[in-house]
C-alpha cells in the first residue's frame, strides 16, 4: 500500500513513522521549509526523511502541475496530510483511489480551521482531542474515520495540551493505521451544524483586553505563552509581555491598574484580578522579587 504524505510539525514525524510501523511504502513526501521568523520548537520533517530515505520536497504551492504530476508518478493508494500548513486542491485529493485524510488536532467537528491547540485554550474548553478524517474540498469537513478525546486541564498551556495531543495521535494512528491500510476504512459523515470554526492567530492577537475577566485573560496567556509570542500590554509606551499570571482575587481594581499586594503585583481586569509570576520587558525576563522590585514605582499607574 502506497501512501504520499504532506507533513509538517512533530505531528507530521508521527505520522510517517506510523505509516512506516503500519506497512505503507512512501513514495514522497511534501513538507515546508522552516520560516526563519518563526520560533521552531518543533522537529523537522525533512530531517526525519533524509535519515529514513525518503524522497521529501518543498515547494511553495504544490497545487502546480508540475507537482500533481509527481504526485501521479508516485501512484499512491492513499494521501495523507499531517499538520501540513497549506489547503490541498481537489485536483490533489482526487488523486489517490483510496482517498485523501487528514489528522486535526481537535474534535471534529469542533474548531475547524488553524490554531485549534490555542483556540480550544483560549475559550476555557475542557476537553479537546485529534481526528483522522476524509479531505474534502471544504476544510476539516470530511467524514471521520477515527478520533479521541483528551482532557484539557486548568493549568495546561499550548504546549502541554499539544505534548497530550502527541501522544492521542501516536495511539490513534496506531490502532487505525493497520486497519486502514487492510481496506477497513470506516467513515462517519461530519455534522458541521455541531461543530464551529476558526481561522488563524496573529502575534498581535495576543493584546490583552484589561475589562475582560481575569479567567478570560488568564486563558489567553497560557494559550499563547512560550513557544508562542505571549500576551502583551504596555505601560507608558514600554511592551510588556505577561507569560505567566494566574486569578486572583482581590479588592475591587480598575481594569489595567496596577497594585502591591504583600510583595506580590497584581493587575485589575474586568471581572477579579491578575496575580503576576513572569514577565519579560526590554527582553528581560522578571520573575520572583524581580517582580515587585520593577513595579514599586508604577502602583496605580494602568497597562493598556
């Protein structure tokens, strides 16, 4: 059984691991250079190809003809696209006679779209999980073939909840490769009416809105704290970045304000207050008695 895949991210490493232990043959393998503005916590796909041998390339659009004509050659019995940044065309999809699947990291038909890790923190969700599905021309539509829950805890951030997803994506393929690849190809039609959708963030989507409550803001931090570029305000024109914070309560503050709290900082939001555990301003990172030591002549002043 032949497979061509589209991989990107430690997903993508997964993937083409799982297909190997399964006994699909890969042909080829499409994936994206590595963006130099982007902080790369992750590993190469690339990398993993050259050391498995496995012909791996990375155009810019491989919706050319000159690449659905490679993907021809291949002759592959399935695609399969892990984490891969880009839509595949239908010309793409229609290519392989066994269908074309794709692994999204949430529970479909829940957060559709980019950024599903970050989204399903940022709105308070419990619980998320991974979905093997069939590609159709609109994304993340398709029936679903597999997919697993997994619990979303109070204190996880992106990457922790991503580490968890890892994890149910290696089991997931695992058991449903082998028999995917034997023709047990089961699919469940996807009810888009149950289900929502989300595009992609931005690092200035990370600005903090000080008269929301301090949960909702305390979601966006972990949501976007290291590896990504973090929540942020000012103060008096100076960017500060707020990595880790938690709620708090406290007297009644204005939103924005800030207050010393026996030796602690904290921040008015809309709803409760912000107690702070790192920052990073001037690309100095603030943590402990740092904290209060930077603050002590700024109480009462507002972030923005």
């Amino acid at each position: 059984m032949r497979a061509v895949v589209f991989a990107y991210h430690n997903m993508g490493i997964i993937g083409i691991r799982r297909l190997l232990g399964a006994g699909f043959e890969i042909p080829l393998v499409f994936s994206h250079e590595l963006d130099p503005h982007e902080n790369v916590w992750f590993g190469s796909v690339s990398e993993i190809c050259g050391e498995l041998n496995i012909p791996c390339v990375c155009p810019e659009d491989p919706g050319q003809p000159e690449w659905i004509e490679r993907i021809k050659a291949a002759k592959p019995d399935m695609l399969f696209s892990f984490y891969y940044r880009s839509m595949l065309s239908t010309a793409i999809l229609s290519i392989p006679r066994l269908g074309a699947y794709n692994l999204h990291g949430s529970y479909l038909p829940r957060y559709r779209g980019r950024c599903p890790v970050n989204w399903v923190i940022v709105k308070g969700e419990k619980a998320t999980g991974v979905t093997l599905h069939e590609m159709v021309e609109k994304p993340d539509a398709g029936p679903v073939v597999a997919q697993i829950q997994v619990a979303i805890a109070d204190d996880d951030t992106a990457l922790t909840l991503f580490k968890k997803l890892e994890l149910a994506a290696d089991g997931l393929l695992s058991e449903t490769l082998p028999q995917m690849r034997a023709g047990d190809i089961k699919k469940t039609p996807m009810d888009l009416s149950r289900g929502s959708y989300y595009g992609g963030r931005k690092p200035e989507d990370g600005r903090i809105v000080w008269n929301k409550p301090a949960a909702e803001i305390y979601n966006l931090i972990r949501a976007v704290t290291r590896p990504y570029p973090g929540a942020f305000g000012f103060m008096e024109n100076e960017k500060i970045i707020f990595w880790r914070a938690v709620p708090a309560p406290s007297d009644k503050l204005a939103p924005g304000t800030v207050a010393m709290q026996e030796n602690t900082v904290l921040i008015g939001t809309g709803d409760g207050s912000l107690l702070l555990e790192e920052i990073e301003v001037r690309g100095r990172v603030l943590q402990d008695r740092s904290l209060p030591e930077y603050f002590k002549n700024h109480e009462g002043e507002i972030v923005q």
